[in-house]
C-alpha cells in the first residue's frame, strides 16, 4: 500500500512542500529512513539528523521547513501527524472468525461468530464476547466476563470473573485483570483476608500494557475511563478510579481507594498513596511519590537528583539533620526579638 504525497497532505490536512507525486509506502526514524519511507523531525536538537536523513518525505513544524530543502508536510504537532499516517499505511491486521479446536467453551458462554478466539483459551459459564473481537492464545475468560465489540486481547491475558471491558480496547500478554486485591484484616498473629466481592470495569477504547494488574474492588468497583492508557508493568489497586483520556507509564503503583481525574498523566515510577483525590489534569514526573490529595491541575515533582554517591551521602545526612537545625534557628530568633 503506498500514497502519494499530495494524497496524505489532503487526508490529513498539512501543507506539502516539494514533489506533490512522491511515492509513500512506509513510515521510519530520520536516522533509518530510505527511498519510500516518511518520517518526522520534532525539533532543533534532530536538525543533524534531518540533514542526513534518505527519507523521501518528512513531516515537520513549519518552523523547521527553512532548515530542509527535501518533500515534507507541515504540520504544528508532526508526532501526531506522523502516527495518523503510520496507521494509514500499516494498518493493524484481523484474524479470521472462529473458535480453535483447542479452545475450552462453556456451553452456556455466549461467543459472537465473528469473534476469533486463538489455541487453548478458556471461556467460562456466562462470559460475553462481542462481535470481532480477537482473544489470543492461552487467554483465561473468567465466569460473567463481558467483552464488546471489537476489543483484542493478545496472548496469555487473565480476565477474572465478573469483569467488563469496553468496545475496542487492547490488552496486551500477561495483563491480569480482576485478581483479588491485597485487603487482609489482622487477627492477632496472623493475617485474615478480607473478601473481594468488587469487579473491575473498563470503559472504551482503553490500552493495558503487557503484565499490568488490576485488582478487582473490595467492595465497590475498580473503574478505568474511556480512553485511558496503561503501559507495561502497572499495578491499580482495589477501588481505584480513573478518569477518562489519562495515560500511566511503566512501573506506576496506585495504592487502594484512590480517585484520579481525567486526563491525568504519570511518568515512570510514580507511587501513589491509597485514599486519596487527584483532580483533573494533574501530570506527575517520573519518580514523584503522591501522599496527599491533588486539588489543582498542574505539573508535580517529588524526589532528589542523582547526583554522586559521595555528594549523596552528605546532604543525606544533613536532611537528617534539618529539623534540630531548625529548632534551633527558631530558638536564636525568639532570643533576638
């Protein structure tokens, strides 16, 4: 499948600078781009790179078109640009309908006929699967799991009973959706744990990374929006919400009972503690550690810089030591007044 450039620029509403008849059938970085290929260049930093690119095409703010003399289309977020076209050109491929001979269906499961459903899947009592959608290899369907149309689960995903999951969503290998959260009561030596009668729902159009985890409510529900996105390796504990359109790095932990807004964003490595509120539009960078309710939007920061092991270790000892320090600045300016 290939366009010309004029083709994509009408599609997509950019500007073409250079040969409107350039053939286009795929999409690479500035630095593997060949005969062909688009790529894009997001800022001055990429300028040596776009100078030496072999790309036939390349998208770019209209304040880099003076530093390139190759084709390009304009356009003021050409990251945005560039992925609209990459899914035009590669679209994502369909497997055919029907069940696998060694797939496990309940009698009483309901699997539309247009569904795909891949080698030794599971599919328990009273599970729903949709029209086209696609259920990967070794996938667990759990008893009452509700999956709409379109969804695709790649292989060895874990739906747990009672969950729900939205139209069109992606869940990638190893996801474990609906465990049974980590709620124990203590009984004198020991720990009791505490029933997880909850479910986990999910809206539309939601991304789960590989070996992500999301454990089912306590006693409530677990939700995650529309739209949300969660890379690899996230854990949302029992009862958290999340808002609609907001995206989670790798490596994110939200502890029990936390609501988060809409359009939120955390970078990698962020901790969130249990029970409390982040409003809409709060973004986190990577490593922050969130211990009290978020009430206005903003970009939040927690952490010390790397630095090295030598410097670390003094001012390490020398936090410790702030609050005598400031006992006694405090003393000194009673003395003085």
């Amino acid at each position: 499948m290939s366009f010309q450039l004029s083709e994509l620029a009408r599609r997509f509403d950019l500007e073409l600078k250079g040969q409107a008849e350039a053939e286009i059938s795929t999409v690479a970085n500035l630095q593997d781009a060949g005969p062909g290929s688009i790529s894009f260049c997001t800022g001055r930093r990429h300028l040596a790179e776009l100078e030496k690119t072999c790309a036939t095409a390349v998208i770019l703010d209209p304040g880099l078109s003076e530093h390139y003399s190759g084709n390009a289309l304009l356009s003021e977020d050409p990251h945005l640009a560039f992925t609209r076209i990459a899914h035009l050109l590669h679209p994502a491929s369909r497997k055919p309908a029907g069940t696998h001979t060694s797939a496990v269906v309940h009698a009483q499961a309901m699997v539309h006929e247009s569904a795909s459903i891949a080698e030794y899947v599971i599919i328990e009592k009273l599970a729903s699967i949709a029209a086209n959608c696609e259920i990967g290899a070794g996938c667990y369907i759990g008893e009452g799991v509700i999956i709409e149309q379109g969804s695709v689960l790649k292989n060895n995903v874990t739906l747990c009973h009672g969950t729900s999951l939205g139209k069109d969503c992606v869940l990638h290998s190893g996801c474990v959706i609906g465990a049974e959260g980590f709620g124990h009561a203590r009984d004198g030596d020991h720990w009791l744990p505490v029933p997880q009668l909850g479910k986990v729902v999910i809206g539309n159009d939601v991304c789960i990374g590989a070996n992500t985890a999301i454990d089912r409510g306590a006693l409530g529900d677990t939700s995650i929006g529309n739209g949300v996105k969660l890379d690899n390796l996230v854990h949302i504990a029992h009862n958290v919400s999340i808002g609609d359109d907001t995206a989670i790095a790798a490596c994110v932990a939200i502890a029990g009972s936390t609501h988060i807004g809409k359009r939120c964003t955390f970078a990698g490595q962020v901790g969130v503690a249990d029970n409390i509120e982040i409003c809409d539009d709060a973004h986190f960078t990577g490593q922050a550690a969130v211990r009290s309710s978020i009430t206005q939007p903003g970009v939040y920061s927690s952490g010390i810089l790397l630095e090295d092991t030598r410097s670390w270790s003094k001012n390490a000892m020398r936090f410790k030591q702030l609050n005598s320090l400031f006992k006694q600045v405090r003393e000194l300016t009673k003395k003085e007044q």
